[in-house]
C-alpha cells in the first residue's frame, strides 16, 4: 500500500536551497528533499494545528521517514540577480554591491508534483496527515506557496516528465543527485534545529538524516513568448532626474541638448551606426524633415500638479519627458530607456551632472500629466523666442503676438490672446528674469548673440490640450507652457 502527497504551486515557481549548499551557488532541491518536507509539515502542525492530538501526529510524520518516489511534472528553471548595497557602499567611489543570486524552479500552476511513500496509514494518522497538507502554506522559501492533498492508493500524474526512485538511474545516464532524508525512527528533535545551530555543533547534516541519491532530472528549455504586435504606441517617455543638486531651470537647454546627444549615441551604438529620424529631427542626409515639428521634443520641467502650490520649488528641474507627435520606434525607445546619466558642460555652469532613471512610457497623458491640461489659461515654464527677427517699425510686444499666432495656428491651435508674464510670477519665487535662461544649445561659443525670449500667458477661447511647445528651440525645452487651473486655491 501507498499514500501521495501531491502539491501544486499556484504562483508557478519553487525556490529552494538545498540543505548545506549557499543561495548563492544557484542550486535548486528539485524535487524537494524529503527532510524539507517532513519538517514543513512538522512546522505547520506546531503554528497552524496545534490542537491535533501529539501522538497520532507524531506517528503519521514517523511513517515519512525514509525515501519516497517522485512523479516529477514538466520544469524549467530560472533565476533573477540582485545587487544589494554593502556597508562601503556610500563611501566607495565605485559604490560596491553584493550579488545574490535567486534561481528556481518554473512549473504550470496546475501540475501537480507527488512524493509517494510506501507504508499504510491508519485512519486517524491519514485524517491528521491529510489535515496538515491542506494547511501547508507554503514549500521551500515563502515565495513558493503550494496547494498540497494527501491521496491513498496508486496515484501518480499523466504524463509525469519523469519517476525517480532511489537509488535508480535513468537510462540517458544524466548521473545523480543527492538529497536529505529522515533514517528512521524519526528523530523528532533534529527536525527543530536551525543550521546555524548545527554549524556551532560543528555538524552539516541534522542528526538521524541521510543522504540518498536520486536520478539527476533534465528541465524542458522554456519556450520563448511571444512577441506582442497590438502593443499601444509609445509618444512620450518620462525620466526622473536624481543628483546631489539637481539642475537649474535656467539651464534647460543645456540639459535636454546633452539628452539629445546621449540618445543619439546609445541608439547609434545599438543599431549599428544607423541614425534615427524621430530622435535628430533631421533626415538621415542631415535635410530638414519634411513633416516640420513632428519629431522629438526634449522637455525639462519641475514635476507638480497645480502651478500655484507653494512647495514646489519652479527654479530646480526634476523631470524631463522626450516627446514625440509621431509614434516611437521601438529601437528609439530602447535607446531612450539606456540613457542613465547626463554630464555637465563647461559652457553652461547652472548645469549639473545628474543621473536619470524611467519612470513612464506612453501616450503623453499618461507620461506627462503635468503638460497636458486641458486648460483655458497656459503660462511660459521656459521663456518664448521668436523664430524670426523683428523689423524696426514693429513693437517688440507686437511682434511677439505674431509670432506666437503664427506657431499656435501652425500647430491647429483654436484662436487665443497673449499677454506678456514676469519670470516671478511664474515660478512664484524666482527673482530672475527671462534673459537669465541660457538660449543658444552648449555647442554654440558665447551668448552675444543670444536671441530675446519673453514669458507669456495665453488665454484660449476654450479649453485646450497640450503639450504647448513653441517658438526658438522648442525642442530643446523653451517655449513650454503649463497649464493654469482658475479655480485652485493660491
């Protein structure tokens, strides 16, 4: 007579070190050893059953000692790293991390593994044992939660990938394995010790255990998924800036022109020295794009939600989005996402190297809510630079109006008004002015000839959606607005 235990993982995976061997060797106890089992049903007896009567406990787990038979279901294995911070890790220049190592066992959820025992077992020590397998939590580590059920009689799963036994061999002669049993009698007291008290007695293996060798299992390579094809298209991707001092906002060009040059490097570096149009804006000729202003955008800009709340600080930039009208391909998005540090220019001083990590990629609105709206009232976060000269019988304000109708309608704005704002009021704690923003891209020598720039308000008819990007390098983060909400609160 027989009797099975056979237990699913529901979440698909099983981890288990095996006894005497470091998590950090990427070994698996697959199947798991028979001395981990009983002793799992030992604990869960002991915290979730105490009430069960001690001695028909005691005589159900006696039967368990020994080495059963596995039926082993289809497996494959896998494993994640992580690098942890050690104790040098602030003080070491090269920030040192510890590796660990978390390899497991891939199963379907519905596949059952049994562990067969031969033996029989009295009613009241299958009612108990039954009892504590359905209260098993978990097998292993407590990621590996598990659904067990104690069955009586022959039983077995179709098709099992394989049926150890011990002390046999397969017939590919894959060699052994060797797992931890209980000897019998089973010794009630070493299932309690911990390793670390073993190793203090200077022992490895727990008292009344031995080791026996099973057939060495061969896991099933998994099967690569497939490819999404209906994935949504991917307009904007978001960065979080982190630095011991994070950049000025007046430095915003600076910094999204040293955004541009890394994507352009790391997408070069990834496809072979090809050049992407979406990225450059420019044709792979270097012509200007025949669909003008459908490229990227390289926004900079403080993170918030409400323009006018009091503890956002509008001087410092934590956040910049990469924008595009036209869909990323999905090597630009690769190239964007690689993109981790940004390093300062000696021409621009309000610049700071800082290190950038993804938080968002999408649609714009889900990327960047704070550029969207929609909103009647837009305010200049960047000052606004005309594209063109003004001639000498136009007033400034004048020519400003112009220029700003000419790119809002060229972009299918809805008609508006535009009043001239101070930086201060803005930022609602700069005391700079909009000429203090460095305009002309790191690799143009001094700023001589540095064009005017203006901030604006503009007042639409009705509600409007951005982002609003406009005028003199635009793409490189100047002439952004921000939506105003009228009825918060100042």
């Amino acid at each position: 007579m027989t009797f099975t235990l056979a237990i699913r993982f529901p979440w698909g995976r099983y981890h288990g070190t095996p006894w005497g061997r470091n998590v950090n060797e990427g070994v698996v106890d697959w199947p798991p050893e028979p001395w981990r089992v009983i002793r799992a049903l030992y604990a869960t007896w002991k915290h979730r059953a105490p009430e069960l009567d001690a001695d028909v406990v005691e005589r159900a787990l006696s039967k368990l000692a020994g080495a059963p038979t596995y039926s082993v279901p289809e497996f494959s294995m896998a494993h994640t790293r992580h690098y942890l911070p050690d104790t040098k890790y602030q003080t070491d220049v090269n920030q040192s991390t510890d590796k660990v190592l978390d390899t497991f066992v891939v199963v379907h959820p519905e596949h059952e593994l049994c562990i067969t025992w031969s033996g029989d077992l009295e009613a009241d020590e299958a009612a108990v044992l039954s009892e504590l397998s359905e209260q098993l939590p978990y097998l292993g580590r407590a990621e590996s939660l598990c659904i067990a059920r104690l069955v009586q009689g022959d039983y077995t799963i179709s098709p099992p990938l394989a049926v150890v036994a011990p002390g046999a061999h397969l017939s590919d002669g894959r060699g052994t394995q060797v797992l931890l049993t209980a000897a019998p009698p089973l010794d009630f007291d070493a299932l309690q010790l911990r390793p670390w008290e073993l190793r203090r007695k200077r022992r490895i293996d727990p008292p009344g255990t031995l080791r026996v060798e099973y057939p060495s299992l061969a896991f099933v390579q998994p099967r690569r998924p497939p490819q999404r094809v209906d994935a949504a298209p991917v307009h904007a991707v978001r960065f979080h800036i982190v630095g011991k001092a994070l950049p000025s906002r007046t430095a915003v060009v600076a910094m999204t022109h040293i955004m541009r040059a890394a994507a352009m490097k790391r997408y070069r570096e990834a496809n072979d020295g090809a050049h992407s149009v979406l990225l450059t804006g420019k044709s792979p000729d270097e012509s200007p794009l025949g669909f003008q202003h459908r490229h990227a955008h390289y926004l900079a800009f403080t993170s918030h939600r409400r323009p006018d709340d009091p503890d956002v600080n509008f001087e410092l930039l934590d956040t910049i989005t990469v924008w595009s009208p036209e869909p990323f391909e999905e090597s630009d998005v690769d190239a964007l996402a690689s993109v981790a540090r940004l390093y300062g220019s000696d021409h621009t001083p309000d610049f700071r190297a800082c290190r950038l990590g993804v938080e968002a990629f999408g649609d714009v609105g889900t990327a960047a809510p704070e550029l969207i709206g929609p909103a009647i009232v837009w305010e200049s976060f960047t000052p606004f630079i005309p594209p063109r000269h003004r001639k000498r019988k136009v007033e400034p304000i004048d020519h400003v109006r112009a220029e700003v109708e000419r790119e809002l309608r060229h972009r299918g704005f809805p008609a508006h008004t535009v009043e001239p704002v101070t930086a201060s009021a803005t930022s609602r704690r700069s005391n700079r002015g909009w000429l203090d923003f460095h305009r002309h891209r790191p690799n143009k020598v001094g700023i001589a000839d540095a064009p005017s720039a203006t901030g604006l308000r503009l007042v639409f008819h009705e509600p409007v959606e951005g982002p609003i990007a406009i005028g003199g390098l635009s793409h490189f983060g100047m002439g952004l607005f921000m939506p105003v909400d009228l009825d918060a609160s100042p």
